[in-house]
C-alpha cells in the first residue's frame, strides 16, 4: 500500500499500514506467508 497524500487516512489505515512495515509486529510475518513471527526473526533481513 502506498500512502496517498491527497486521501485522508483513517487512524486504523494509518496503524495497519505501519504494522505490515515493521518486521517485529506479527501482521509483517503473516503478510510475507508465515503463520507467526519466526523465533529468529531479527536475524534476519
């Protein structure tokens, strides 16, 4: 999802987007196929 500036985003919008952003939140992980996040998740790039 790429943020539109001219749209006014829902704060909902706003914190689903950052979630599938950051790899140490659970909705990253299963956005990418996985069931949860792996126990080796900051070693990885």
């Amino acid at each position: 999802m790429s943020l539109d500036e001219n749209y006014d985003y829902s704060q909902e919008e706003l914190d689903n987007h950052s979630d599938q952003l950051n790899s140490n939140n659970d909705t990253y992980w299963s956005d990418r196929g996985y069931d949860e996040r792996p126990d080796d998740w900051e070693n990885r790039d």
